[in-house]
C-alpha cells in the first residue's frame, strides 16, 4: 500500500461517514476544514519557504467581510440589483480575493524586500489595525458585526445545510491540497523550497526570490480569504471577534504543532488544535473556577512541547509511525515525453567572457580585493590560488553578482554588470559552486540538481499546481539526471543530498551548475573532501568541459591538480594579484615561491 491509497481510502471513509455522522461532529469537521485551509496556507509560508505570519486571521476576515459586505449592504444591493441573488456570493468571493491579494502584495512589496523580522512584525500589524478596522467601520456593521448573510447556492443546489457546505469546504480543502502538492513537485516548487534557507544560491540559478516571497505571501493569503468566505456562509454572521491577532497566533500554532514542512500537517494541526480547544473550554473554567482566555496559554505550553520534543511537527511522526506499512508512492513524471530544452551557443573559443577590471572589496578596514584583473576565456581553464584568507571567495562572489565591488568593473558576455543582481549573471550563462555548500539537505540530489536548470523552464505556478507542466517537468528532470550520471554521481539520485559526503556534496553542485548549461562555470574549491581517484574523474570532466568550449574558472589548492589542469594561473595574496601567467611561469615566480613560505608547487 502506498500513502496515496491511504489519502483515497481516508477520503473515502469520511465521505462514506459523512451522512450518518452527528450534527455536533460535522460541525466540528467544518470548522477544521476551514481552519486547514487557512494552516495549509501558513505551512507552505512558513514551513517551506521560511517566512512567519500573525496576519492570517486578518485575511480570512477580508474574505468574510467581503462577502457579508455585497450580499447585505443596502448600497451593494442598489448597485447590484440587475444582478440574480444566488450570484451575489460568488462576486463577494470574487471581491475578497481580489482586495486580499492587494492588500497582501502591498504589504509583501513593503516588509519582504527588507531582510530580518520586517513580516513578522508587518503582519502583527496588519492583524491588530484591521481588527479595529473591522470593528469601528459602520458600513461592516461595527464589533456587532453584519448578519443576515444568504446561503451558498452552487449551480442550483442549496448549502444552506452544513452537512452540504461541508462536503463543499472539504472538497476544496482537498483540491488545495492536491493543487499545492503539485506545486511543491515541480520547477517553481524546487524554487519555493530554496526560499527558506537557500536564497544566495537560489538567486544564483536565477530565481527572482524576492518575486517568489510575494507571490508565495500572496497564496498563503488567498486560501485564508476562501477560509474567511466559506466561515461567513456557513455562521451567516461576521463579527470582528475571529479575526482578532490572537487567532492568527492560533493559525500559527496549526501549522507548526501539525507539522510546518508538511501539507497534511495543516490538517492534523487544524483538527488538534480545534479538539483540544472545545475540550479545554469545558473543563478548564471548572477546574480554574473562573472563565477566560486560558486555553491559549495551554496553546503555548503545548506549541513548547511539540517544538522540543518533534521540532518538524507532529505529522513527521505520523507518518514515520505508519511507514512500516505504507511506502511513499511511486515517482510519477517520466511517461511525458521530454520536451527538448532550450540550449546555449556557446562563444568561440579564445573569447573573453568573463572579465574583472581593477575588482576592489573593502570590508571596512580589510581590503579582500585589490584592484583586481582577470579574464576567463571560452575553451580555458583558469585557476585563481593563493592561501587561505587571500580574497578569492570574495572575488568570485564579485564576479557572480552575490555582491557588488566597491569599485571596479565586472563584464560578463561582454555587458556590464554593475548593480545586477547574481540572477542576471545567471541569465547570461554563468554557473557556479560554493565553497560552504549550498543544497537543499533533505532533498533529492536529482532534485537539488534540477535547480541549476531552473531558467531553461518556463512553467509558472497555475501550470504547477495543475499539471499542465509536465512535458516540461520531464524534460528537466532528464536534463538534471544527465548531469548527474556525467558527474558520476547516479547511484545516488534519489538520496538527499545532506547524507552525502562533503566531496560529493561539491560534485552535486557541479551538476547543478552544468544542468543550466553555463558559458561561464565557477567552481570555488571544488575538489577539497574528495579522494585520489574522485580528483582524476573530477580533472576529466574539466578538461572535457573545456574541450566543449566552456570558460572555467576555478580556485583550488590542491597544486598538483591546479597545475596540470590550469592553462592560466593567477596567484592572489591579501587580495593583490601577485602572479599571472602560464603554470610553470607562475610556480618559477620567486614572489608566488615567497608567497608559499618557500614550498613546492610542483
Ligand atoms: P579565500 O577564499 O581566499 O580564503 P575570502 O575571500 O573568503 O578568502 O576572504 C578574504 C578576506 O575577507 C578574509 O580576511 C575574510 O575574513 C574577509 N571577509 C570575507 N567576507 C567578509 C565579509 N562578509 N565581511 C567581512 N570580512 C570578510
Ligand atoms: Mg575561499
């Protein structure tokens, strides 16, 4: 049995019970529908792509308020009087989307440019003004609220019924799930999960990830305002009460109690929370003797609990519980056949690529680059050494777009590229390696490898989440397993790629360099970890590489490989360039000989 025959036969159990279940139950089940829908959102934001928001209560009051607004107020009445009743809601549903997904943008625009807990604290905010916005607005009724909403009406049949609403908020809970899934297995999914802890090196495939931190915000948004829509027919009533910041905190505590980095963990979180909460609201004023908010300080030790007991949630446990008997289930992906990739012509051979005038990097006081000059050629290897602390990460990050020289020139394919950023590096054919490695740990290394090709796709979000990509998927995810199996690594595809070793570690992200078919490839350090003979395939490559017509440079300290790899070499010490020329120029240059206390370079 696979874990997706486990979904069907849930979902079928459920639909099965659903008709014979007590009132008070579907009741219950409603409200965790609705309080899933608004976690799933907050586990994609939070969970996968790192970013924490109180705000999410606020979004579903947009999406409450919005409905309750068209389908009472006196005013959109006259407005709208041309107009059937039954449509009424599903324009309210169509308002507040449209307002929440302004109001998200706009906040995303202001608070995600800016590193650090600007989200955070932008949405604690948003949640508190909009809760007395809500309640001081005489149009949206005041803290009374606004009442008498109409029920849903879909294509004639009447939800007036919670047990029929029912059906249709978990049969949208489900298709969200499903949706997101979808878009959390394919090119802008690989993208979202570098959000949360790989942005440097996600910029440098070339993802916008500033653009996919909104659009991400933007989602988690929009499935809170359908959350907010669905409450309102279902109560019949809104007022600013469930909207409240301290609801928002409650979302938060779904998503990371259920399990923060798992779709299904919003379920688990939603229905958790929502039992123990009607639990807890009966017995604690009897055992307190006195009524109040208590529940959400035994919220807080609980969220403690869970964070230091099972860090990732509870769902991770679940399912590891569950695995003796359920495999996850097959790769589906490969039937499409591939579409063909778009490649690169590469520059002729002997043309200058990649070229650094007078580089300067001044860490306040530490200069790291001095007036640096250096080119790379299509067709050479050209090897930058010098010891540790010598500036040639910095340069190489100069040279990529991570960061900007504090004077001096970078061209790339012959443009200038001051002031861009590492994703237009990218764009122009540059590939690169990180000394420190940068991967997604838990991943799949044929999944961190598809990364690197994330240019040479262009399916966006909607064609994610509903499969309409897959020819294309196919075709990357084909590219990304050639790659591997040229870097030897294809024993290793589906591991992740943290229980890798160091060296390997590298070879992967070589791949992942060469999968978005570079003009340029910087490789900083990469045969360090690796053993004598995973060096020799490691030189092939290069020189196999270079043969096609690739500009390579690379740092490296290992001489040996350096010298009979390199065509050029360029020798780097506190940050001046004190050497460049030939390999066996170099090592004869009594400067570099200094430079290396007197050592042999051969
Ligand atoms: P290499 O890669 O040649 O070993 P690096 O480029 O990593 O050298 O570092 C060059 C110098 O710049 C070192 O003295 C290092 O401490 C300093 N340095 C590097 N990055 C930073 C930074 N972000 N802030 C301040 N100093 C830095
Ligand atoms: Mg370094």
């Amino acid at each position: 049995m696979t874990s997706r025959h486990l979904t069907w036969i849930a979902i079928a159990l459920l639909a099965l019970a659903w008709g014979l279940l007590p009132d008070f139950t579907v009741t219950l089940l409603n409200y965790i529908g609705l309080y899933a829908m608004v976690a799933v959102g907050l586990v994609l934001l939070t969970g996968v792509g790192g970013m924490t928001s109180f705000g999410q209560a606020a979004f579903v009051g947009l999406g409450a308020y919005a409905t309750a607004w068209i389908t009472t107020s006196p005013q959109a009445a006259q407005a709208l009087a041309a107009l059937p009743a039954g449509l009424l809601p599903w324009l309210g549903l169509l308002l507040g989307l449209v307002v929440t997904a302004l109001i998200a943008w706009g906040l995303g625009a202001v608070t995600l440019r800016l590193s650090g807990h600007y989200l955070p604290l932008g949405t604690i905010a948003w949640g508190l003004s909009l809760y007395y916005i809500f309640g001081n607005l005489d149009v949206l009724g005041g803290f009374t609220g606004l009442s008498g909403l109409p029920p849903l009406k879909l294509f004639g049949l009447d939800m007036t019924s919670p047990r029929v609403l029912g059906v249709f908020i978990w049969a949208l809970l489900l298709l969200g799930i499903w949706a997101l899934h979808n878009l959390l297995d394919s090119r802008p999914g690989r993208a979202i999960r570098s959000l949360k802890s790989g942005r440097v090196m996600a910029e440098s495939m070339g993802v916008d990830t500033g653009q996919y931190r909104i659009k991400l915000f933007v989602l988690a948004a929009l499935l809170a305002a359908v959350s907010g829509w669905l409450y309102a027919h279902l109560q019949r009533f809104v007022n600013p009460t469930p909207f409240a910041l301290n609801i928002g905190i409650e979302y938060l505590f779904m998503a990371v109690v259920g399990g923060s980095g798992h779709l299904w963990g919003a379920v688990l979180g939603a229905a958790l929370i929502t039992l123990l909460k009607s639990e807890l609201q009966d017995w604690l004023p009897q055992v307190l003797g006195t009524t109040g908010n208590f529940e959400t300080v035994v919220f807080g030790l609980v969220m403690l609990l869970v964070l230091q007991r099972a860090a990732d949630g509870l769902w991770p446990m679940l399912a590891g519980a569950t695995r003796r008997f359920v495999r996850p289930p097959a790769r589906a992906g490969t039937q499409a056949a591939p579409a063909p990739l778009a490649t690169r012509a590469l520059p002729p051979a002997g043309e200058v690529t990649l070229e650094a005038k007078d580089v300067t990097k001044r860490f306040s006081g530490l200069v790291a680059n001095n007036a640096v000059n250096l080119d790379v050629k299509a067709g050479e290897v050209h090897a930058l050494i010098g010891p540790n602390g010598a500036g040639k990460s910095t340069f190489f990050n100069m040279i990529s777009g991570v960061d900007d020289p504090t004077s001096g020139t970078v061209r790339l394919m012959g443009q200038a590229m001051a002031g861009k950023p590492s994703r237009d590096f990218a764009r122009l054919g540059l590939g690169r390696t990180f000394q420190h490695v940068r991967l997604l740990g838990q991943r799949s290394v044929l999944e961190n490898v598809a990364v690197g090709a994330h240019l040479r796709g262009h399916r966006g979000w909607v064609s994610a989440m509903l499969r309409t990509d897959r020819h294309e998927e196919a075709a990357l995810l084909a590219e990304a397993r050639k790659q591997i199996e040229r870097c030897g690594l294809l024993d290793y595809v589906d591991t992740p790629a943290a229980s890798l070793p160091l060296g390997q570690q590298r070879i992967v992200e070589i791949a992942r360099a060469l999968a978005g078919h570079p003009a340029v490839l910087l490789l900083d350090e990469p045969a360090a970890g690796l053993r004598h003979l995973e060096k020799q395939s490691l030189a092939k490559l290069l020189t196999q590489l270079r043969a096609e017509g690739l500009a390579i440079l690379v740092v490296e300290h290992d001489m040996e490989f350096v010298m009979n790899l390199a065509d050029r070499v360029t020798v780097l010490e506190f940050g001046t360039v004190i050497a460049s020329g030939t390999p066996a120029e170099v090592q004869a240059d009594p400067r570099v000989l200094a430079a290396y206390l007197g050592g042999d370079l051969s």
